[in-house]
C-alpha cells in the first residue's frame, strides 16, 4: 500500500528537474553570485578594525534591526559583517524563490488539469506531492553547497570552514521550511495564486514578526522561521541548533502536506468557499469595474498586510526614541545641528522600505491583466464591444488607486504605532506627504509595466528585477558606498527623503512625468499588438 | 471489468452523485450521456481514483478504484474533455513521458497513431490548439496498450475528419476485446458507437441498457395517411399534428402493438414509424425535470 502510494516519485522527480533545469539553475547561480560577491566588496570598503567598528555602531539601533535582523555587532569581523548584513534578506529572497518553484509542481499543476492526467497513470496519489519535497531537498543541498563552499573558497581570514557552511546550511535551511510551507499551503488553497499568496503571506509575516519581536524580545524571535536564520550567528558564535530546528520544522509540514493531500479529492482546497452571487451587480458592465471587483480580495488582504507592516514599522520607532535618548554616540553620528528629532532623521529609511513594499500589489495588479490575457480571458471580454483601451486604461487606473491606497494605509499604520509608542510623536500629514513622495517612484515602475505590457509582455517579470535592484542599492547602498549612478538607477533614490530633505518637487514631477510617458506608450503599443493566448 | 455499485458523492452539502450503479462488461463500448452539471465527469473521476466516493463501491478488473488505483491504471487509458499540458514541452515529449509513467519503454506505435490523428509533435504545447492538445491525450491512450479505456467528451474539440477516425479507431479497439467508457454530449457518435448506454440526470442513473432497450421504452413516431379521417387515438398518442393529408404521432413503443389495430379500421394507404433517435430518447428524459413523469 505504501510503496502504491509512492510509486514513480522519482520519474516525477526528474521530470520536475528537467522542466526547472533552466529556471532553477539561473536562481542558483544568481543567488550563490550575489552571496559571494559581498564579502570581498566588504574587504575593500572597510579595512581596518575600527572602520569595521564604527559601521557596527551605525549599525546597532532598532530600524537597522529590525531590518536587518541581530549581528554579533561587537566583534564585527568581515565574516560577522557579510552574516549580519547579507544572510537575512538572502534567506527571504530563497524563500520566494522555493515558494514560487514548488506551486508551479503542486497546486498550479492541479489548478490547470495537469495532475489528473498524471493521476490517472500509474502513478501512487502521494507521488507528486513527495516528488516536489524531494525537489526542494534538491534545492536546498545545492544552494547550501554553493554558497557554503562558494565563501569559503573566497579565502577571507573570518570566512571561516564552519561559519560558511552553517551560512549556506542557513539558507538552504530556509528553503526547506519554505519549500514545506509551500507543500501544505497547496493543500489548503485550492489555485495557484492562492498557494503564492498564503506561503508569500508567512514568509513576510515571519519577516515582520521577526523584525518587532528582534526589538523587543528577541528569544521571541524563535518563533518565526526567519528568526532561525539570524540566530545561526554565523562566522561568530556558530550555533547549529537553529539548522536542526528548520529541519524538524520542514519535515513536520511535510508530513502534514501529505497527510492532507491524501485525505483530500483533487482540485479541492481545505479552506471553505462561499457560494457567489448568482447575477452580476449592473456595475459589472464596465470592465474597470470588473477589474476591481476580480481583484478585491487581493486588495482587502494586501491592504491589512500593509498596515501590520505600518504599524510593525511604527512600534519600532518608539525603542529608536528610547535608544538615540541613551546613546550618545549616535547623537555625533546624526547631525547635531538639525532641527529634527533624532527618530525623524530615521524616518525616511523605514518609509522607502515600507514604500517598497506598498509597490508590489500594484505591480501585481499590472501583471493580473497579463496573466487573464494568457489565459485567454481576455477574449470575451474584447469580443464584447469595449476597446482595449478601455481594458488597458482600466488596469493602469486600478494600479494607480492600489498603489495611492497601499501607501495611505501602510502611512497610517505607522502613524497609529508611532502615535502609541513615542513620547514625541509626528503629526499624520508629514507622514502621509513623506511616504506618498514615494509614490512617483512606484508610478515610474508602474508606467515601466505598462509599457512592456505594451509592448514586450513577456519582459514584464523584469520589473520585479528593477524593485528587487532598488531595495538592493537602497539597502547596502550606504554600507558598499556605491557609486551615485548605481544609486541613481533606481526611482527610489529621487524621491527627497522628507522630513530630513526639503520636499522637493521636481523629481518628483519628473518622475511621474516619465512614468506617464511609458504607461502612454504602453496604452498605444497594447492597441496594435498581437493578444497572447 | 467496470462496475460501480450505489455511489454517492457529496461535495460539501451538495449531492453530486446519488446511488449511481453502472456496470461495463469486457469488449463493450458503454455510453455515458446525461445534461451538464449531471454528474458525469464527477463519475469519471471517482472511477479514476482522484475522488472519494462518499459511500458505494466501485470496481475496476475486480479492485477497488480508490485503493487499488495504481494496479489499475496500469491497464486503464484516460482522455478528459479538456486537455491541459506543459507548455514547454513538445506534444511529442508528452507522449513519451506518459507512456514512461505507465511504465513502458516506448508509446507503441506511436508513429503511426500520430498520423492517423494528423497530429505534429515537434510543436510545443503551448502552441497547440484545442482540438490539437485533445490529440496529444488520445495518441498517448491508444499507443497505452491498455484494456480500458475512459473518455470523458474525449472529441468534445474535434474536426468532423478527425471525429469520424476517433470513431473507426474506437471500434478498432472493441474488435480487440477492450472495453470503453465513453461520455460525450455528441448523440450521433455515441449512438453510432456504443453497445450500450446510461443515461444520468441530477445525479442519477435514470436509464441503461442497449440502445434497443431503451428504445423499446420511448415512444416511436408514426405517420399515418388513410382513407376515412382518423380518430380515437387521443387515448395512445402523445402528440398529435396535422399534416396535409395525414396525421403525425408519437405512441408508447409498448403500446405500438394496440395502436395499430386500431389504425386498421380506417384504411391505411400510408404507414411509416421511425425508432427514436438517441436525441427523441435524451430528450425525452431531459424534459421530464420538474415536471415529473409526462
Ligand atoms: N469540486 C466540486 N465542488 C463542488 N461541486 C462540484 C465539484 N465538482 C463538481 N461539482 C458539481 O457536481 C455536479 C456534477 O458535475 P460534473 O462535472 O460531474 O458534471 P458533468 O456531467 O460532467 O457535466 P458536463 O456535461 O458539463 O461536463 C455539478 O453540479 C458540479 O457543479
Ligand atoms: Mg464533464
């Protein structure tokens, strides 16, 4: 009965592997790329032990944190710099990467009919959901080798054997949990989005527990999956525990993805539907108003995520206040002479963060129109007489309002946790104005989506690349002192970081001038081009 | 070789299935016709082991469907209505992959069976049409080597050409002494095809037998032209319509016997009758809904 169950993991495993063997090989590469280039980068920027001490300094205060997560910031060799900096927002990176891997082999499989095909071979009930946890087995043995060995060949003096090792353990750690996240997540949603959207869901939400319980209690942070990542304490204390805790934890989701995938029919979710409305509101004739009313449970979900984050962020401004009053040290390295709070000098870097974050559901929404043409929904709706202007004006303006409501909210989140945790707090409107500034930059990524979905829509996951490169430069931009262009590539680097800088209008005009000029051209190549299908 | 014996199949609080008891012998071609949202594919889909039947047994060469899956599809071939493949790969990988799965080394006569489908499998199948992702599913179910097969609408994108080698190619399979289940909303093949016919509405089976068998219980159409007016026949015809010169009706078949004793007296000069058609029969059984026995 068992080996029935199981029977053609394996073919299933390699057929898996043979389908990815491109997609999965550019992941690897570019992560163990991007993990190995930092430490020399470090090498050179920061030489001697004090320069080295002196960036910890900067570096201890809860937004960096929170952030980035705990660092062995008292002896911050090269090794412990690359470990604090770098491994965090590796691991959250990996995580999408498994996350998006292993729905494409579950549920989206499911979704589409694949599987039944499958199924009806045979082929043992359990054999897919195994094959895709043996898939991230894979993966996650070929990400810790190459960044573990990919370190250690750099030969720096505190990249050590051990500690890169425990660092590549720690990534492929997190693929593992993720990977399990993933498995069970497609037992409970019954489409592909939806197995995105949950498993996308936890590995924010363990990110965002981590950043606060980090602040504030940080053997809390045992209880999010990111948290193991910094508890590691690579290329310092060098604690394996956290790897066998995520080991432990992969192998109970999975055990859990099989057990309800065995106990469930196919194509059926775990989680309940409710029954629709048998006949549209009349206010569906529009497409505009079809637009939204596809995407209304995305806007609800994202915009309750975006005021935790808000308010995540928020609560974390009241220890900043508490820490800068008791830290002389940080009182040299901010200007003295400006008229601004301490915490207010923070502010902005929390806010592109946060700003960061509030552009991807509307780049998402972008990507809807892409993903209902693809599937041929589009069709019917063009048949009818609506142009596609229309179709296209009606995605390019519900972006444009998710995007001004995402950073409404994610601004009033952080407004309301401020408000309750500082002494000293910010009157709403600077908060409001300084992260709406953001909003040209989100409005240039999405006039860059419109326009490939103009023109070339299948470059358009390029535009996750682009917000994914601005977090980058704004992230490690003042650590690797990058040169300006490299800053200044992203949209992000424009926007005046108000209240430090004066609010300024020009790049801000500028910018969604530039993006109104793309998202135009967009408009106009979507007339003429041939529809996907 | 096939045989459900009263399935029930709940989806939440919604019955799907109630009582469905089916039975398919070796060398039979069966039809499975019943309205959308009838319970068909839902039927299909229990017999192939991807749902649970919420009560009833079904069995396929004597094992059970849902435990026993894997022995079974061992000899089993399925084509769904709707076929959804790995658009980077080739209609030809496909093929192959399966036949892999299925645990033999080659498709079978693959080539061949491409050809007789017209089918290109250099193509991925992102490219494919319908009608050509729908081929891809039946050259991988004849080159199967299996000794069942189960279609669900499995020409539901198909040209009348290739609709009519669908058609020579599944008698073919009979001729060999396999068995097929075959549901489909396209009557003529069905009646063309198949030995013996369900038909399921709401659910539940509310016909089966051969396509004789159920004719004998529907009505046949008679047209009638005779000497003297005719009447009296309120009593047996279902429908009466005037045409010039004569009378069309539809009697009971059981009833056909008495009818025309009757028609006898008045001096026939014209008598046709034709069977019902599967469709007369469908729908004579659609129709009924809501409206009870008519
Ligand atoms: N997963 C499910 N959850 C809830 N209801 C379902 C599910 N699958 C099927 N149903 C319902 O069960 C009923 C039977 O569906 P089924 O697909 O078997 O019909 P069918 O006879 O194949 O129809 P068609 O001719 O349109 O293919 C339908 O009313 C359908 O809505
Ligand atoms: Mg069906």
């Amino acid at each position: 009965m068992k080996e029935q169950a199981s029977r053609h993991t394996l073919e299933l495993l390699r057929f898996y592997l043979r389908l990815d063997r491109i997609r999965l090989g550019i992941w690897l590469v570019a992560l163990t790329f991007f993990t190995v280039i930092v430490p020399p980068a470090f090498l050179g920027l920061y030489e001697s032990d004090q320069e080295r001490q002196l960036m910890a300094e900067t570096m201890e205060n809860p937004a960096m944190t929170a952030m980035v997560g705990t660092g062995a910031l008292d002896d911050y060799t090269i090794g412990a710099m690359t470990a604090h900096q770098m491994l965090l927002m590796t691991a959250v990176v990996a995580g999408v990467m498994i996350i998006l891997l292993v729905t494409r082999h579950t549920r989206t499989d499911e979704e589409d009919g694949r599987t039944e095909l499958i199924r009806a071979l045979p082929v043992g009930r359990r054999a897919g959901v195994q094959a895709a946890l043996l898939y991230t087995i894979i993966t996650a043995v070929l990400l810790a080798l190459f960044t573990g060995f990919g370190l250690y060949a750099l030969q720096i003096d505190t990249l050590d054997f051990e500690g890169s090792l425990l660092y590549g353990a720690a990534l492929g750690g997190t693929v593992l949990v993720f990977g399990g996240v993933t498995a069970a997540a497609a037992q409970l949603a019954d489409t592909g989005r939806g197995t995105i959207g949950l498993s996308i869901t936890v590995l924010l939400g363990a990110y965002v527990f981590r950043g606060v319980t980090d602040v504030t209690n940080e053997t809390l942070s045992w209880l999010s999956p990111l948290g193991w990542v910094s508890k590691t304490d690579a290329y310092s204390s060098n604690a394996w525990l956290p790897i066998l805790v995520m080991i432990a934890a992969a192998l109970a989701l999975a055990v859990a993805a099989g057990i309800l995938q065995e106990r469930r029919d196919l194509g059926g979710g775990l989680l309940p539907h409710r029954a629709g409305k048998a006949n549209a509101a009349s206010y569906l004739a529009h497409p505009a108003a079809l637009v939204f009313r596809l995407q209304r449970t995305a806007l609800i979900t994202w915009g309750v995520g975006m005021f935790v984050l808000g308010v995540s962020y928020g609560s974390v401004l009241g220890d900043m206040e508490a820490f800068i009053e008791g830290n002389e040290m940080m009182a040299a390295v901010l200007d003295p002479t400006s008229d601004l709070s301490m915490t207010e000098q923070y502010l902005p870097m929390l806010i592109v963060v946060m700003s960061m974050m509030a552009a991807i559901p509307p780049i998402i929404a972008i990507n809807r129109m892409r993903g209902e043409e693809q599937k041929g929904r589009l069709d019917p709706i063009l048949a009818r007489p609506v142009s596609r202007e229309t179709v296209f004006g009606s995605y390019a303006g519900y972006a444009v309002l998710n995007m001004l409501l995402m950073l409404t909210v994610v601004g009033s989140g952080l407004f309301a946790a401020a408000a309750a945790s500082m002494d000293d707090a910010f009157p709403f409107t600077m908060i409001w104005q300084a992260v709406l500034a953001y909003g040209a930059a989100t409005a240039l990524l999405l006039g860059l989506s419109l326009f490939l979905q103009g023109f070339f829509p299948r470059l358009l996951p390029l535009v996750w690349g682009y917000l994914l490169y601005s977090f980058v430069v704004v992230y490690l931009g003042s650590l690797f002192q990058f040169p300006e262009w490299v800053m200044n590539l992203s949209p992000f680097a424009h926007v005046p970081d108000y209240p430090v800088e004066e609010m300024a209008f020009l790049p801000i005009l500028l910018l969604s001038g530039l993006a109104l000029l793309l998202g135009g051209a967009g408009w106009a190549g979507f007339r003429k081009r041939d529809l996907e299908g | 070789m096939l045989k459900t014996e009263h399935i029930t199949k709940t989806f939440g609080s919604f019955q799907a299935l109630q009582d469905v008891s089916l039975e398919v012998n070796e060398g039979e071609i069966f039809g499975f016709i019943g309205p959308n949202g009838s319970g068909k594919s839902t039927t299909i889909r229990i017999l192939l082991g991807v749902l649970q039947a919420t009560s009833g047994r079904a069995e396929i060469f004597g094992k059970d469907v849902w435990k026993d899956a894997v022995e079974i599809h061992k000899h089993l071939a399925y084509v769904p209505g709707d076929v959804h493949l790995w658009p980077n790969l080739t209609g030809g990988e496909v093929i192959d992959l399966f036949a892999r799965l299925r645990g033999h080394k080659k498709p079978v006569d693959k080539d061949k069976w491409l050809e007789r489908f017209d089918l290109d499998p250099t193509k991925k199948c992102r490219t494919y049409s319908k009608g050509n992702r729908q081929k891809v599913a039946l050259v991988s179910a004849f080159t199967s080597q299996a000794d069942l097969f189960i279609l669900d609408e499995p020409t539901s994108g198909l040209d009348p050409l290739m609709e009519r080698v669908f058609q020579e190619s599944i008698r073919e399979l009979s001729r060999e002494g396999k068995s097929v289940l075959l549901s489909s909303h396209i009557l003529s093949e069905v009646e063309k095809l198949c030995d013996r016919v369900a038909i399921i509405r709401e659910g539940a089976i509310i016909e089966t037998g051969s396509l004789e068998e159920l004719r004998h219980l529907t009505r046949t159409q008679l047209l009638v032209e005779a000497k003297q007016p005719v009447t009296g026949l309120e009593a047996w015809a279902h429908e009466l319509e005037e045409t010039d010169g004569g009378l069309r009706i539809q009697v009971d078949t059981e009833q056909l016997d008495e009818v025309v004793r009757h028609l006898a007296g008045f001096g026939i000069t014209k008598l046709e009758s034709a069977p019902p058609t599967l469709e007369d029969l469908f729908m004579h059984h659609y129709e009924r809904r809501g409206g009870g026995a008519s």
